[in-house]
C-alpha cells in the first residue's frame, strides 16, 4: 500500500516532526477495527434500527455470554433505557446487574413523560419486526428438538396435525398472552401497573341520602361512605428450559416458539387466578368477592341445578341500574354446547323433540350463536368444571357481568434471569430462563357481576 511522501519542509526540527509522526500513528490506531470485549450493558454500532427487531433470545444468550454485545445491540439497549426509566421511579430488579429486563407491554410503560412515550412507540416497532418471518415448519421442528418425546406431526396437512396449528403469529408478549384472557376477550379494563407496584382507585362505596321535611323542621344529616380498589403486584413466575443451540443460532420461529410458550403458561395461570383466585400471593378472583350478585337457577336439584331461558333474563334484572346492558357472558364450551342443543318437549315429558330453547334453528347448516339473547359468549375451559352440589362433583358455573368494570394492572417489563448452573442443565447443554411479571386484578363495582354457580352440563 503506498503512502503519500511527509512534508518535511513544513518542519523547523526533528522534534516537530518526531511529534507529527506520533500524532499521525494515533489516529491510524484509532481508526482501525478494534477486538470487541463483552463489557456488561454496553453496546457498539448503531442502534435503534427498528427493521432489525428484538429477540428475547438474544437478550439470554447475551447474558450468558453466548454471544457478544455487538450482536445484541437492540437487546442491550432496550435493557438500559428500561432500567433508566424504571430506576426514575424507584423500582429495582430483584438480581440488580443480573437481571434482564425486556418489554413485557410496550402499552403498559409508564408513559408520564416525553422519553416513555419515545420508548413505549420504539419497542412497539422493535416487537413486532420480525412477525413476517415466523415459519410455522421452522418452529414445529425446534418444538420437537425441545421435546423429543412429541408425535412427530406434521403442520401442513390437515389430518396429521395442521388442524392444531394456529394462525402464524409472532407479537409482543402480552398480545400473544391477550387472545388466551378471558378478561381480555370480555373487555377488561387494562391499566399499567406503576413501577412501585401499587394503584389505588378511590371510589363511593354509599351514597348521601335526601328527606322531605317540613317547615321549620331540621334537615337529617347523612355522609356518603368511600372506600378504594388497592392494586399491589402480585409476583407471577414463568420457568422455561432451552437448548442452547436456540441462543447461539436463534431465528423468529425459535423466538416465536419461546415467547408464546412462557405468555400461554402466563396468561392461563393469571386468567384462572382471575376467576377463581383465593387472594394472598395470587390474584382474588371474581368469584370469590363477597359483593358479586349470585342468582340460582329456576330448576333446581339435589346434585346439581339446570340453567333454562328464564334465568338469562333474571340474572340480567340483578345487575344495578348504572349498567345498562352486560358486555359478556363467560361460560364453559360443554356448558354453552349443552345450551345450543336443549330443546323443549314436544309429546310427552322429557322427550326433548320439540324446538331448540337457546337458539333459532332455521337451517341445520347455520352455526350456533355468538351470544345469548344479545350478549357476547365468552368461552373457555378456564371455567371451573368441578363445582360440587350433594353428590354432584362435575358441575360448572355461568358469569355474566359488565367486564369493563373489571380492572387488570400489569407492568410493562418483564424480569429475566438465565442460568445454565446445575447437574441437569449442564449435563444436556440447557439453559433455564426465568421470567417474573407484576400483575394484579380487581373490581371496581363486585356487583357489576353475577354469578350462576353448580349448574349440570348435561
């Protein structure tokens, strides 16, 4: 390579040109490729590319040190303005420098200021980069490397499995844990949960109460009552065990394959606390509030009750006047095909041959109904199918309530922690990845609710 000759004539001394020579070799050293050292949190190169997506994987293997930051820049840098957010506030993780943080919600950050707006649209961007990417196939053969006891079925064809494939979907955590909710799909009110953990919502809980009086008379003194829905994070963990090729050589379909497998244990393990939590370290669920209106069912029996047409509109009449229709039903899929299917007797008693008693049967091509009597159904084998009445032990129940009344908080981060310590895991070369997330959920009004409890299927 040649070099342009030194201009030694601009020189008085040897000196000088001593100088100008080291000054030239320093430059030349800084601008040359540098070894890259894995320093914690730190980055190198741009960032902020939103095309270049985010990876929870890559956010694993970097910290344990599978791969180097230069290959992690998004991961790291979501990490640090996360954590700067989030220190702003008082909240520190639970492992300080060990932990990972990586965007639960990018709708639940705390957004009170200009930089969690910036950071809640760009994570929003940076989750879903990659969503084109996923590769059904892809992800059905990392499945069956993570577990390989699993049928080998295929995802295409129909009959060997594809029917039991979803849709391709790779999104934010929470929106993969949303289409699991039950509250979710009923219309829970979602809020973010704030970074010390805690929201009160003030509320009445009685009225002031007016009197007639006469002339001269003394007005009867009356206060109204308050009270408040307190929100405090409960801890909800997630443990997920990965080889370690899936961090080394991670693609959207390994990332996708891991991010839906700990929102799907997430979500139902929130979604059923949410119905029928005792309270304490998990969720209170709906069920279990003292407030909540209950109705029993017009037939009624010594194992079980028998929900018929005249209890819809009975336990629509015990909502309070302030609802002014109910916004879902909840309810078990046996339960609701139960419904679809009882028909009134036509000759004699118990024949059940006459018409269908929930639904308008026009053709034996059209489909059951998405509602009962204008109300959207909400179905899902989160419902409890183990209710017991005398010697019944396989009964059910049916919620109906106005759903916006209930309130879901959640964080907007979720904590990471990834060890490949311990017998097993270094023995297979696996990596256990832990989740933890904040999340609580309560009423707002418990009578904006009515439950329906111990009913047959049959």
């Amino acid at each position: 390579m040649s070099t342009a000759p030194l201009p030694t004539d601009k020189f008085q001394s040897r000196d000088e040109l001593v100088t100008f020579i080291e000054q030239q070799a320093t430059t030349a050293v800084e601008k040359a490729t540098r070894v890259e050292r894995r320093v914690p949190w730190v980055t190198s190169g741009p960032v902020c590319a939103d095309s270049a997506g985010y990876s929870v994987l890559k956010a694993a293997a970097f910290a344990l040190g599978f791969v180097g930051a230069d290959q992690a820049k998004e991961e790291i840098h979501a990490h640090q303005q996360l954590r700067d957010l989030y220190a702003g506030y008082g909240f520190a993780p639970h492992h300080g420098q060990q932990s990972f943080l990586v965007p639960l919600a990018s709708a639940h950050l705390p957004v009170f200021e200009p930089q969690g707006r910036r950071l809640r649209d760009e994570l929003h961007l940076k989750m879903t980069a990659h969503a084109e990417k996923y590769d059904p196939d892809e992800a059905d053969w990392i499945g069956r490397r993570l577990n390989p006891l699993r049928k080998a079925l295929g995802t295409i064809t129909d009959t060997a499995g594809g029917t039991m494939v979803p849709l391709p979907m790779l999104g934010e955590l929470i929106d993969l844990q949303r289409s699991l909710e039950v509250f979710a799909v009923a219309g829970a009110r979602e809020v973010a949960l704030p970074p010390n953990g805690r929201v009160q919502f003030p509320k009445l809980t009685a009225a002031s109460t007016a009197y007639w009086v006469g002339e001269g008379s003394a007005i009867t003194e009356s206060q109204p009552t308050t009270g408040n829905l307190d929100l405090q994070a409960k801890k909800l963990g997630v443990l997920v065990k990965i080889n370690n090729e899936l961090l080394r050589f991670a693609s959207p379909s390994a990332e996708g394959l891991v991010r839906l497998d700990m929102a799907r244990a997430a979500a139902l393990k929130a979604d059923l606390a949410m119905l029928e939590g005792t309270g304490g370290t998990q969720i209170k669920g709906i069920t279990t509030y003292s407030g909540i209106a209950t109705h029993t069912a017009s037939t009624t029996g010594a194992n079980g009750d028998t929900f018929t047409p005249a209890d819809i509109a009975t336990m629509e009449s015990k909502l309070p006047d302030a609802v002014e229709s109910p916004t879902a039903w909840v309810l078990r899929k046996a339960m609701y095909a139960a419904l679809m299917n009882r028909r009134a007797d036509a000759v004699s008693a118990d024949d059940g041959k006459g018409p269908f008693l929930f639904r308008d049967m026009r053709s034996a091509s059209s489909g059951p109904p998405a509602e009962l009597y204008g109300t959207r159904v909400v179905r899902s084998a989160q419902v409890s199918a183990a209710r017991v009445k005398g010697s019944g032990t396989n009964l059910t129940y049916m919620l109906l309530g106005y759903f916006p009344d209930w309130i879901v908080a959640r964080m907007g981060v979720m904590e990471f922690l990834a060890s490949g310590l311990g017998d097993t895991a270094l023995q297979n070369d696996m990596t256990y990845l832990r989740g933890i997330q904040h999340i609580d959920a309560g009423p707002r009004h418990a009578a904006s609710f009515v439950l329906c409890d111990q009913l047959l299927v049959a």
